[in-house]
C-alpha cells in the first residue's frame, strides 16, 4: 500500500479511522511510523470507533493533532470530523458540530466531508445498527453545503453512493484480513479535475467551473479499477 500511494503522489491522502484494533499507546506509536512513511505532505485523519476505545482518542490527538480539521489546499476544502463514542461502536456527530461545518464549507469550493462511519447502509453489512445516529442531519446539512464528496469507512466495504449530486464513498480496507464476503483489500483512488483549473475548453462538457469526478479501487498488486465517474 505504501508504494501504490507513493507511486501515485496524490495531492491529499485521507484516513477514515480504524488505525488501530484496540486503542492501545503501542499501537498508536505504529501507526505513526507507519504513517509516517507515507511521503505525501497533506493528509487528513479521523479516528475511528477502535482508536476511541480505552481512551485511546487522547493518543490520537498527541500523535495527529485535532479529531476535527478543515483543510483548505488551492480549491480543495475537506473537513475532518470525529464520529467516534468511546467504548461504543454507534457513530454520533452532534448539533454542537453543525454550526462550525457548515461556516468551512461556506466558500465556492471542491467540498469533501471526511469521517469514520458511514452516512448511508451500504451492500453486504449485515444489520445497520452502526451507521451514524444522526445521519438524516447530517446528510441534510451537507446537501445543503453543497459538498461534493463524503469519505467514509467503518465496515471494510468499498461502496459508492451517488446522492443529489454528492458521492458518498466508502473505503474498504488494505492493512487489514476483515473483508466481508468476496470482496478484498483496496483503498480509493479519487481524481477531480475542473475546466477552471486546468484552463482547457476541452475537458468533457465541464461547465460553470464544474467538476469531473472518478473513483477507482487500488488493489494490492498495483491494479486499478475505475468504478464511477460523473460530472457535478
């Protein structure tokens, strides 16, 4: 995984949490290292409901900074908010995030949403009694945001949404043997290119400043899938 990512020199590399099964101080101290090695300059975690475990949250912030984040990189805006409970395995965002979500995403920007646990019930997951609490909230604050992607994980499921013109994209998992059914290890891959930023009139009907938007899967030997792409 390290020398796909690598290889690929993305912008931004985002992580939606699980770093670590128990929220333990050893595992966070590999995971640090680990990530370390990951040679891209800008990147945006949020924990999960294992790093929340045994107050492991406390660990995250003395290793990575905030559980919260906006990130603003040339005409990208993401934002990373802590969905985690500790001890629980249930995401909750809360009210009191709202108001300071909503000012981030209030320029004319490329929006991502960055969290763990996924908006949407999602193929293969069983009984989704895991999904975010508050996920209508949520969902209705973004769409009205206008946010252009929603990251997410939890379920070691790789799956995309297309709601009201915002992917919502779960992540599978690479470092981990916690896959359902048939599907594998993987990370995402998302490219967004606009007619504005690139400056040709050629860039397959973008207009207004629009965006072109693909998501592929990156497998371990290095094989890439393309599994949706769309113009918003």
């Amino acid at each position: 995984m390290l020398q796909s990512i690598n290889q690929l020199n993305p912008d931004i590399v985002v992580i939606t949490g699980d770093l670590t099964e128990n929220g333990f101080s050893a595992e966070y101290n590999g995971v640090k290292r680990f990530i370390d090695r990951i040679t891209c300059k800008d990147k945006v975690l949020v924990p999960g409901n294992h790093d929340s475990k045994n107050a492991g949250y406390l660990h995250f912030e003395d290793l990575f900074e905030n559980r919260f984040s906006t990130k603003n990189i040339g005409n990208l805006t993401i934002v990373g908010a802590d969905s985690s409970q500790p001890d629980l395995d249930e995401g909750h965002l809360g009210r009191e995030n709202y108001g300071w979500i909503k000012e981030a995403f209030s320029g004319e920007t490329f929006k991502v949403f960055a969290l763990h646990h996924h908006l949407v019930p999602i193929p293969l997951a069983g009984r989704e009694n895991t999904v975010l609490v508050d996920a209508g909230d949520v969902l209705d604050l973004l769409n009205r945001c206008k946010v252009n992607l929603v990251l997410c994980g939890h379920c070691h499921i790789p799956h995309v949404w297309n709601l009201n013109n915002m992917l919502v994209v779960n992540a599978g998992t690479f470092c981990s043997s916690k896959t359902r059914g048939k599907t594998t290890q993987c990370f995402n891959l998302i490219q967004a290119e606009s007619n504005k930023e690139t400056g040709r009139r050629d860039v397959e009907k973008i207009e207004n400043g629009g965006w072109k938007v693909r998501v592929s899967r990156v497998f371990p030997h290095g094989n890439i899938e393309l599994i949706t792409e769309t113009v918003m």
